[in-house]
C-alpha cells in the first residue's frame, strides 16, 4: 500500500484509509462483531493503517470495536475519532438524524478520556470536531485540544464539514491537521472554497463517503431495496426517482473502467486519489473483497485525458436529490 501525508502535519497514512461505521452502525443490522475484527486485521495485513471512527457510531459500539480488534497493533496504525455531540441515555437511530451539538471544552475532554478507554489506548492519533457548533466558539473547541495534545492524550487536530471561516479560526489557535468532508465525484464542494485553505494552510482532505455512500459502485438502482435501519432510505438523493435519474452519474464511470480493466468502485477513488496529494479517502466496506477492491485503486493512474473526459462528462449532468434532509445538511460546511 501506497502512503501520504496528511498536509504538512508530518502524519503519515496508508493512501486510502478504511472507514469503520458501517461495521456497527448506519446501513442496517450489522455483521457478526468477530468478522468485523478479522476484517480490520486483514486490512492491517494488506498494508491499511488508517482507521476512522466516532463515538456517535453505535453509538460507542464502533470505537469498542476498532479497540479491541487493534490491540497488540497499536504500533502500525493511525486512528481517527471524533467529538462533538449530546448523545442521549437511549442511543439514536441512524435515520432520525444527528443528535444535539455539544463542542464545549468539557464535553471535548469528557469524549477524550472515554474514547480512549473504549479505544484501548493512551493516545488519540487525530481527534476531530465531528460537526461544528455555532455555540461554541471555534477559538475555544481548538483550545481544548490543544490542552490535550499538550496532556499528550491527542497527536493531531481535525475538523469535520467545516467552513473555510471555521478552519481558519482553529488554525490559529492549534494547527488543524486535517478536515474531513464527503467528497466524490457527484459531490464536489469542498473544492469550491476548502481547497484553496487546506493547500494555503497545510492541511490534509479526508473524504468520507468517496464511493457515494455505494451508489458510485453501480450496485445500487431505482429497484434497491434497503434494509430496516439504513439510513439511506432517508436521503433525497437516494429516494428511488433520484437514483433512477443519477445513473448517468455512474456511466462516466463505466467508461473509464471498460479502459483501464478496473472496477467503478476504483475508478471513483483513483479520481479522488489523482485530485491531490494530501487527499486519503475512507472507502467503508464489510467484505473482505471490497476492501481488496478499494485498496486496488492506489494502483490505478488516471491520465490527464481520462480526468477530462470524467470532469467534462460530470459537469453536464446534474445530480437529483439533496445528500441529506434539510436539518442535516445545516450542520455542514458551517
């Protein structure tokens, strides 16, 4: 496995990282808890040593996880979690949306010490705001993990569906390391204002979401069927109109792929992968041959004339459907 660098943090990753949510949370019943463990050893083996979670994922459930299946690896890999929300006694359903926001600095510490308990470890390698809080101000979110990286109990400072405003604010108190954003072909906006920041400031891009939450794939049509509880199945963009309409998405994709002799799956990240340097997606699967799948695209190189033809193509179509409900979609890019 290819690696990069974060920006100009210093922190090194495999080129495309493994994002764990969907192991326990999100797109249905999850699979058995000891095949989720096998996976992400598989993943360490292949060459993987970036693994993402959140407290929220389970909630809690996710981070349990990727602790107990990297315990005796701790050495190998970078993980990445998250803070940022009033989780309830209760738990939450994926498809009633994010809970309450809750960034202030107590609540950051408070997250920390349990997340590394939960994570079986005595450091957190990139600690990011899950989603900005507008109570809170940013000055004081970058000061408590500041404090810490200082306590030696955080590594790196992340930011997660932040604004060009909001990262420049943290940047200032403590060196954002990277943001984490959805960004794939059919979802493009971080380069419409983030990008210009990140590369200004030094900062790494991780996309979520770079296969389109699998519609990018081709596996998913106007006849998909979701599961009880995945939460696509409250997503604008993924009601059955828009999925029929947004295939042309998925051709662009066809074409490049019948070229090189590689999946859709892989001609997605390969265009994320050929966007930047400091870009490392966070493809999530639960199969072992998805995960060899997506590790297959940091082999694959998009020509110049292939970006255009995929660039061209995109900009003419337009994509159906919001990618979250209207309540969601107000807690990103803030």
């Amino acid at each position: 496995m290819q690696k990069r660098q974060l920006g100009k943090s210093g922190l090194e990753v495999s080129a495309i990282g493994l994002g764990c949510m969907g192991m326990s949370f999100a797109f249905g019943p999850p699979p058995p808890r000891e095949d989720m463990i096998a996976l992400i050893h598989q993943a360490v083996e292949r060459g993987v040593t970036f693994f993402d979670t959140a407290e929220v994922y389970g909630p809690y459930i996710n981070e349990e996880l990727l602790g107990e299946a990297l315990q005796g690896m701790r050495d190998k890999v970078v993980i990445a979690t998250k803070f940022g929300f009033n989780i309830p006694p209760g738990g939450i359903r994926p498809a009633s949306g994010m809970p309450a926001l809750n960034s202030t600095p107590a609540n950051i510490r408070a997250v920390a010490e349990a997340s590394l308990k939960r994570l079986r470890t005595d450091v957190i390698d990139l600690f990011y705001q899950h989603r900005v809080d507008p109570a809170v101000p940013m000055e004081d979110v970058a000061g408590a993990v500041k404090d810490l990286i200082q306590a030696g109990k955080v590594r790196h400072f992340g930011l997660s569906e932040a604004g060009v405003g909001s990262i420049r604010k943290a940047h200032a108190v403590q060196k954002v390391t990277a943001l984490q954003s959805e960004y794939s072909l059919w979802w493009r906006r971080p380069e419409q204002s983030e990008f210009k920041v990140l590369e200004e400031l030094g900062i790494g891009f991780v996309p979520f979401s770079p296969l389109g939450r699998g519609f990018l794939t081709g596996k998913i049509d106007e006849t998909t069927k979701f599961a009880d509880g995945d939460f696509r199945s409250a997503l604008p963009r993924f009601q059955a109109q828009a999925r029929k309409a947004n295939q042309t998405m998925v051709d662009i994709l066809k074409n490049i792929g019948a070229k090189k002799g590689a999946t859709l799956a892989q001609i997605a990240l390969a265009w994320i992968l050929a966007q930047k340097p400091w870009i490392v997606p966070i493809p999530g699967t639960t199969k072992l041959s998805r995960l060899d799948e997506n590790n297959g695209a940091a082999n694959i190189t998009l020509t110049a004339a292939d970006l255009k033809e995929m660039d061209d193509a995109a900009a003419v179509i337009s994509v159906l459907g919001d990618r979250y409900p209207e309540a969601m979609e107000k807690m990103t890019n803030v």
